[in-house]
C-alpha cells in the first residue's frame, strides 16, 4: 500500500512525463471522432451539400439528437421534426459549432469510476461557461456569440484528456492497483491542462480565439479588450460564482475576476445577474 507522500510524488512524476512529451511534441492527442470528421469535411465548402451532411448526421444518433435540439430551441422558432429542416434553419456556423462540441462531449466520458464524477462536473462547468459567454457576446460589442460559445466549451478540454493519459500510465506501471487520489488527481489537470488543450485545438483547426481562450483563463488581454478571449474569462468567473466549478469552491479572486471583466467589456452587473438567472436549468438540460 502506497502511503500518501509516495502517491503524490509518482502523480507529480506522471504528469510531468506527459507534460514533457507534449513539450517535445511527441505526444498523440485525440483526433476528432469519424462523424465529425466527415462533416467538418462537409461544412468547409463555401456552399456545402446539405443532403450529405444529413446522411452524415444521420449516422449518429447523438449527433442527430444535439442537431435537432438545436434547432428547436427558443432562439430559434417553433420546433422541427426532421433533420433537413434543422440543417437548413441552423447554417455551416452553428452546424460547426455543435460538431465540435459533439466531438469535445466524447473527452469528457470515462469508464473509469473514480473520475467520472469529477469529468461530469468539468463537462457541467464548460457548459455553463460557453452558454454564460454566448449571451456575454451580446452585450460586448461586434464579438461573435457562436465563436465564445466554443472557446468557453473548450477551454478545459486538456483536464479529461490529461486526466485520462494519467490513468493509462497508472495501469501501465502498476497494473490493477490504483493509486491515483481523485482530490490529487483533479489538483494536478488544474495546474497542467493547457498546453494539451491547446494542442488538442491546434490538431482540430480551431480559430485563434478559441486557442487563446483555452491557453490562458486567469489572465484578461488589456491590450484587446473586446475580444472572444476576454469574454470566455468572464464567463468562467460567473460559471464559477454561480456553482459550476470542478475543483474547489470559488474565492476572492472570482470576484476580482468579474469585476475585472465587467469593466473591459462593459457590462452591467444585472446584466450577468439576468444572464446567471437560469443558468442552471439550461445546464440540466443539455447535460442530463
């Protein structure tokens, strides 16, 4: 039995092996799944063919189901039944968007039982960040709404895949005995996640602004204040505040954060309070 200094010392020594190999680039990170793949294919054309995408679609159920829940939400009128319909109500920008993040939902799941519960709850959290940096983009002058929607699904998308490399090696070196703490586990993706996460972004041909929304949440850019980047940081922090974090409860500096974002972007704080209003039932239902 491994006593709790000895976990921390071979988790540490685990994640600075990934790390290291992500440094040198000689890391596989995962590719985005065969559907999606197809149909980002598909959307690239300037005018993309819509009944292929929907036979595309169509292979998916899940991928179907997102399509179609989509397109009959609030925004977007009464409802539809058929997917040729949501295809043609919904255009390339958002079809590419729920792509993607029907590509980045598939990171976030685990057969392991000892994070599936801390994966759901970052998964929980990115949702509530890119609905929450969505409806910010309104209010923040010409910022594209669907493109702050990604950047916020996306900016932890290393922690799952981090998480899940560590267990792999874990497996490698000691077999069936699992010496990997949760708590420890979800202490060491918070501090490491981002280059993978950028890599992961860079391997999918994300836009810049959804890189530099995941390369640094901590941090605004004084220099371009209205931008995607700025919006996704203030979404974090109102995610944060309003109960969807992942790892400890927010302190402080979450506070310092929205405060610090209202002011680069503008915004009101009844503006965030209405925005925050039901952000959990939006959450539930994409999530549940």
């Amino acid at each position: 039995m491994l006593e709790g200094t000895q976990v921390d010392k071979l988790t540490d020594e685990l994640a600075r092996i990934v790390m290291a190999r992500v440094e040198k680039e000689k890391l596989i990170v995962p590719s985005l799944p065969a559907t999606a793949e197809r149909c980002m294919a598909t959307l690239k054309k300037p005018t993309f063919d819509a009944k292929k995408l929907v036979g595309q679609i169509e292979a998916d159920p899940v991928l179907a189901a997102m399509v179609l829940r989509e397109a009959t939400s609030a925004a977007h009128g009464s409802g539809v039944k058929v997917l040729e319909q949501a295809v043609a109500r919904l255009g390339a920008d958002r079809l590419r968007t729920i792509v993607t993040s029907y590509a980045a939902h598939a990171l976030f799941e685990s057969s392991d039982t000892r994070i599936r519960a801390a994966n759901k709850r970052i998964w929980e959290h990115s949702i509530a960040t890119a609905l929450l940096a969505r409806d910010l983009a309104a209010f923040a002058g010409e910022i594209d709404g669907d493109l702050c929607y990604l950047a916020g699904l996306l900016h932890d998308v290393g922690k799952p895949v981090l998480g899940s490399m560590m267990l792999e090696a874990e497996r490698r070196i000691a077999g069936d005995q699992r010496w990997i703490d949760p708590v420890r586990w979800l202490s060491v993706i918070g501090t490491s996640h981002r280059p993978i996460g950028i890599a992961i972004a860079t391997k999918w041909a994300l836009p810049a602004p959804v890189i530099a929304g995941i390369r640094d949440c901590s941090d605004y850019d004084g220099a371009e204040r209205a931008c995607a980047p700025n919006v996704v940081r203030l979404a974090n922090a109102v995610a944060k505040r309003e109960g969807f974090a992942a790892g400890a409860p927010p302190d402080d500096d979450v506070d310092a954060m929205i405060m610090v974002g209202r002011s680069m972007l503008g915004i009101d704080e009844d503006v965030i309070t209405r925005l925050a209003g039901n952000l959990k039932p939006r959450v539930a239902q994409i999530t549940e």
